[in-house]
C-alpha cells in the first residue's frame, strides 16, 4: 500500500527566480516559516526560474504540500502513480529491487528534484520506491492534473522533459557501472562524498553516515565484498571508515582507483 501525502492543505507555492520584483506578493504565509524556507531553497538553487509567470501561476494552484519525517516510504516500486512528487526539503532514497529481491539505490534525491514523473508520463506503475532519509517536505501534484498542465504549458512541457532526460542519463550510468570491478565503483563512491570534507594533519575527513550494507546498495555488490574492499583499503593506507567518519589518507591513490 502507498503511504500518501501526512496532509493534503494546500498552499502557495512561489517557484519564480528571487530577483522578481513581485515575488514578496506571491510568498507563502509568513506564519509558516518552514515552507517559505523551501521556497527560498528552491529559488536560491535556480530550479524553476525558467518557466513562464502563467505556469508558475497554475504549479501554485495544483501544488498541495506534505512532510513526512525520516524513514517514511512516499511510494512503493509497483504502485499506482497517482501523481508527481517535487522534492522541496531534504533527502530521499530512490530505490528498486533485482530479481532475486536485493534493493539498489539508484540514487539520493536532492530538492528540485520530480519523482514519479516518467510513470506519471507513461501511464504505468511506480517504476521505483521512494524513501525519505531526513525529514523531507514534497509538493504533490496529482496525475490529471499533471498531464493537463504540461499539455497546455509548452515551457513546462519542456521543462520536465530536460528533467527526464536527466534521469534517463543517470539510470545509463547506473547501469554501465555495474559492469566495473567492485574496487572501482567503491573508490567512485568514497570520491563522491569527498567534496564536504576536510583535510586535517594530512589525513582527508569526511562524515559518512552509511552501513557496510547500505554502501553496498548503492554501488551494487554484497554487504561482506564492501567490508572485503574497505579492509583492503584500510591494509594500503588508502581510506578507512572509523564509525560514521571517512578517513582519505592517500587521496591521489583513490582518485587514482576511482579512475581505473
């Protein structure tokens, strides 16, 4: 069963670029701070800026809005796509499972990010689960509504296609990547959470909040090969995860890997 949206009150939603003049008009009631957060978020990260005021004026009618605290599932892999989901706060896990039931993360959704969307296009069912990690804010537009509001807006038309062929590039690399040795794609992986760290005594840091289990699902292998490589890692000085910390100690060496 689908978990829905916690509420269904719907807001005002302002998703035009900040530098317009009439943008403090069209805000969202200051007695809810926390959604006038999403919209400057969302603003401040140019989402949205491209589409006309008459498409802005229609997403700020259909949106209705839904927070959902950590660990909740918005969405299951064979559901019923009942309409696109707009990430506005936190972040979510993109889920499927193979076919001997082992889950893979395909991906973790920022804000600006649209999920549901292909499914909502094609007519057919969740293609993917949907899993929030932190307490996350969506703006949800049902399925009809949709369809009818990228028929008549061509710019939002548009817009959601780019999105889409976004996330069509980045199943392809998915799917590449799972044909490169296991060393390569951790390597990829302990690269990527790299950029919010910091480098003390020598020795790169990194917060890394992610089981042995975990990491193997996004990268796609088994919870005891990510342990096999990480102490391999460990055994060359080359990166060592203590806890919930990423420790880079040859930085060169995992770029080095990553590339391989």
């Amino acid at each position: 069963m689908s978990v829905g949206l916690v509420t269904s009150e719907t807001k005002f939603l302002d998703f035009r670029p900040a530098t317009d003049p009439e943008a403090k008009s069209r805000a969202v009631d200051a007695s809810r701070p926390a959604d006038l957060g999403s919209i400057v978020k969302l603003k401040s990260n140019g989402f949205f800026s491209s589409l006309s005021e008459p498409s802005i004026r229609t997403i700020n009618q259909l949106a209705r809005f839904g927070r959902h605290p950590a660990d909740t599932t918005i969405f299951f892999e064979g559901d019923i796509a009942r309409g696109v989901y707009i990430l506005c706060e936190g972040r979510a896990e993109v889920l499927t499972a193979d076919t001997d039931g082992k889950t893979r993360i395909l991906k973790v959704a920022l804000p600006g990010d649209v999920l549901g969307l292909n499914s909502v296009l094609a007519g057919t069912s969740q293609e993917v689960t949907v899993k929030t990690i932190h307490p996350c804010q969506f703006a949800f537009i049902p399925r009809g509504a949709f369809l009818k509001f990228v028929k008549e807006h061509g710019d939002a038309c548009l817009y959601f296609a780019q999105h889409l062929s976004r996330d069509c590039h980045a199943a392809y690399e998915v799917i590449r990547s799972m044909g490169t040795p296991v060393e390569k794609r951790l390597a990829r992986f302990l690269m990527s959470r790299c950029p919010n760290g910091c480098m003390n005594e020598g020795i790169f840091r990194a917060e890394l909040v992610l089981t042995h289990e975990a990491i193997s699902q996004h990268i796609g292998c088994s919870r005891e090969t990510v342990s096999r490589v990480l102490s391999d890692f460990k055994r060359r000085r080359v990166a060592e995860l203590i806890g919930t910390t990423l420790l880079v100690h040859d930085c060169a060496v995992l770029e080095s890997l990553s590339a391989i």
